[in-house]
C-alpha cells in the first residue's frame, strides 16, 4: 500500500458530522471509549466460555435455569451494553456534535458497571444472593449514571434526527430493562409474580433485545453504515419507519403478553416485523448504494447479524402461535435472535471502531512515518474471514441443536463459537498493541 493510499485509509472518519460532513474521532473520549471496550471484550470470552457450559440446558430448552440467565448478562450487559456506552461515548461527540456532558461520569459508570455485570452474572447463575445483589446494586448504578450523562449530552446535539430520536429512545427502554430486571431478580428468590414470570420475562427480554439493543443499532447504523459501506445517495428514509415500528410494537406486545390480549401481543408482533423489515431494507439500500464493491469484514459480519435476525423473525410468531410450553423453540428464537443477530452485528462494528480509534490512540501524527501501519493492517483480515465462517458454522449448529434437541450438536456449536472468539479476541490484542498485519506500507 502506497503512503498516499494509506494516508487516505488512516483519515479515515469515525461519525459522519453533525452538519452532514465527516468529522474525526473524538480523540478525548478515546480512553472512556477504550475502556468499556475492554471490558466488553472480556466479556464476550467470558459468555462464550460460559456458553460451552449451558449447552446442554440449551439444548434442552431450560431457558428458565439459573445459569442460562446468569451467562446471558454476560452478552447482554457485559458485551452489548458496555459496547454500546462506549460507542456513545465517541458517537455522541462527533455524529451529533455533542459533546459528552460528564466525562468524569462516564468513567465512574464504567467502574461500577463492569465489575457489577459480572457479580450479577455469577450471581444468577450460582444462586448467591449476596453476589448477585452486590451485581445488581453496582448495575443499576452503572445504568442509572450512563443514562443520565447520555440524557444530559442529547439536549447539546446540534442535529436532532432519527439517530438522536433512537438513541434517546433506547435508552429509556434501558430504564425500563433495569426496572423489569429488578423485579425479575427479587421474583428469583421470592416468587412474588409467581405464574407471571413467564410474561414478565419475555417482556424483559423484548424490551431489552429490542427497545434497548436493536434500536440503537438500528439508529447508530443510520450514521455508520454508509460511512463504512462508503455509500452515497441512499433512499434514508426508512430508518425513522424502522424505530417508530420498533418503539411501537413493544408496549402492544407487552400490554397483550401480560394482560393475556391476544390482539395486542400479535398487533405488537405485526409492528415488530415491520421494524425489522424496515431496518433490513435500509440496510439493504445502504448495501446496494456503495462505491466499493468488495464488502469488508466487519460489514460482512453486520450482514450476517442482520440474516440472523431474520431467522429470529421467523420464529417470533410460531413462539407466540404455540405457547411457553414449546421451551426449546423459544430458546432457539432468542439464540438466533440474540447471539446470532445482535451479538454479531455489534462484532462487526466493533471491527470497524476498535482498530481506528487504536490507530487514532497510538499513530495520529505518524502516518508517513515508515513503519506505521494502515488501519487495514492492525488485524488479520484472514484470522477475521476465518472467525466469520467459524461464527456462521457456530450459531446455525447450536439454532439446529436446540431445535432438534441434540445436546451433541450444541455442545459442537458452543465449542465452535468460544474458537470463533478466541480469534475475535486475538485480533483484538493485536489491536490493542498497535498490531502489523501484512505488507508495511
Ligand atoms: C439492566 C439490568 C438487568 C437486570 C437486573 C436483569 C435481570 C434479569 C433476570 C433476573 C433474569 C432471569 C429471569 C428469570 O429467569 O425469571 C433475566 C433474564 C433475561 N434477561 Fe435480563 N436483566 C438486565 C438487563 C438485560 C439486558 C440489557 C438484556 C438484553 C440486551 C437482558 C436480556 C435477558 C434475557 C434474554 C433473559 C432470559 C434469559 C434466560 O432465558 O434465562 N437483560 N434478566
């Protein structure tokens, strides 16, 4: 690669401006940025780790067993939320030109919730009231101090649009994911709801997966994507129909869920299925648009999320059509939906954060300097092609193990997935090292 070819790739933006334009990384928050990006890291080798050993309950469709929730908030809080705050923490600044209101916050968050995400996961999951309440203590004030520091930065933004309406939104369904979460947890050694745990849960769930963790997708990659893909001139109107679908569909789907209205829960499944569709068919657009024809890797991985999510999708209705008491069709949807769709979508952007702001970090300022990496080569693009097909093989295994019952097949798909990671996690120390892959400009 020439100096002029890597000058262009290492300039590259992380936001697209608030006016419009490209903007660079906000290099003063890189540390808060960096930090819960670490810990997110650890956090999605802990849960894949964790998720060799849940393959049986999994295959057996336990998904009310102690350690399946336990090494759920290992994804969940560990690796999606403390992604995603630490992606606000760039994003905020540079997409929506506004600056964080209390970066001094962002790290007291942070260090609350990081350790508390993991006292709460070995709580649940071993039963230990002690440490799953000193967990959800730190948790809640981890949540309680990012979303009052994001709530506080959004009224700054110069720009006010569908991006800046989904985050706000989703960050009230985080209020209200803490708020069902807490009660789900004193129901664990209470059983106040007693029969209703089952509708509380998917309530939970829903408003977690969907309010919380796809509607920031959906409004984050409004912004990113056509930066990634380079894509110029799509039609971007679908994105605000893809949220308000969302935002939507999931107090229907709760009112009907929990008050047994059969009407709302399937006007509520009508509207999620539309928000999706209408998020893929951005997607789609944002593909179809772009200059590049080669897709990168960590694009490759977003649309491997998003065909994941159809899937989800799929099974959603047939879930709701055949009850609770088809346990293992209901831990398939949730796999495929939660660790297949929006776990990997989320790698895939982190592929194409991690190792710019690194490079920002460690290399502004040298980039003609001989000996300086491109971004490009911070990471093996083939250790991540090979992660990929390992990610693919894994998710559709264990989807098809639950499904069919094979505690084999889940255990070949866990494994396959913890390998996966393992390579995820390489690349990332290379990252974090100031990593050299390939040919040194
Ligand atoms: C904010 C703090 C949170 C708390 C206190 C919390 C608490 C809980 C508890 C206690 C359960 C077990 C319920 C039961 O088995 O009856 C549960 C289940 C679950 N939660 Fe959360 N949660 C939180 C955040 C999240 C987030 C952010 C997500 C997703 C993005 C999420 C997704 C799930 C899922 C998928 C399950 C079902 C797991 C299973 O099948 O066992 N939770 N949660």
């Amino acid at each position: 690669m020439t100096h002029a070819t890597a000058h262009r790739v290492t300039s590259m933006p992380i936001g697209v401006g608030a006016g419009g334009g490209v903007a660079s990384p906000a290099t003063g928050s890189i540390r808060l940025a960096g930090e819960h990006f670490a810990a997110a890291t650890l956090y999605l080798l802990a849960g894949s780790v964790c998720l060799v050993w849940i393959a049986p309950q999994l295959a057996a469709g336990d998904y009310l067993s102690p350690h399946v929730a336990g090494v759920t908030h290992l994804f969940t809080l560990g690796w999606l939320t403390m992604t995603i705050f630490g992606a606000f923490y760039q994003l905020l600044p540079v997409a929506l030109g506004a600056p964080i209101r209390w970066p001094v916050l962002g790290h007291a968050s942070f260090w609350t919730f990081a350790p508390g995400a993991g006292l709460f996961a070995s709580g649940v999951a071993s039963g230990s009231m002690l440490l799953h309440h000193a967990g959800v203590c730190l948790v809640a004030v981890g949540v309680i101090l990012a979303v009052a520091n994001v709530a506080a930065t959004l009224p700054r933004a110069r720009s006010r649009d569908v991006t800046w309406a989904a985050i706000a939104i989703a960050i009230t369904y985080l209020s209200s994911t803490l708020v069902l979460g807490i009660v789900l947890l004193h129901n664990l050694h209470t059983g106040f709801i007693a029969g209703a745990r089952v509708h509380v849960l998917a309530t939970h769930l829903h408003v977690a997966i969907v309010g919380w963790a796809l509607i920031t997708i959906v409004g984050v990659a409004h912004r990113l994507l056509p930066m990634f893909l380079l894509a110029h001139g799509a039609d971007s109107r679908w994105t605000k129909y893809a949220v308000g679908s969302l935002a939507t569909g999931i107090p229907l789907l709760a009112i009907g869920l929990n008050a047994g209205l059969s009407i709302a829960s399937w006007a509520g499944v009508v509207l999620l299925e539309a928000g999706l569709a209408c998020f893929l068919y951005q997607a789609s657009l944002f593909f179809r648009a772009r200059v590049r024809k080669r897709v990168e890797i960590g694009m490759r991985f977003a649309a491997t999320g998003l065909l994941s999510l159809v899937a989800a999708a799929v099974l959603g209705p047939i879930v709701l059509w055949e009850g609770a008491a088809q346990t293992r069709l209901a831990t398939a949807y949730v796999v495929a939906g939660l660790l297949g769709g929006i776990v990997v979508f989320v790698i895939g952007f982190f592929y194409k954060i991690v190792p710019l702001l690194s490079w920002v970090g460690r290399y502004r300022g040298k980039a003609s300097v001989p000996g300086t990496p491109t971004i490009a080569q911070m990471f093996s693009s083939r250790v991540a092609g090979a992660q990929l097909a390992g990610t693919i093989g894994a998710v559709a295994t264990l989807v098809a193990g639950i499904l069919a019952g094979s505690t084999t097949a889940a255990y070949a798909g866990a494994s396959l997935f913890l390998a996966s990671v393992l390579l995820f996690v390489s690349q990332i120390v290379r990252v974090a090292r100031g990593g050299h892959f390939g040919a040194r400009p």
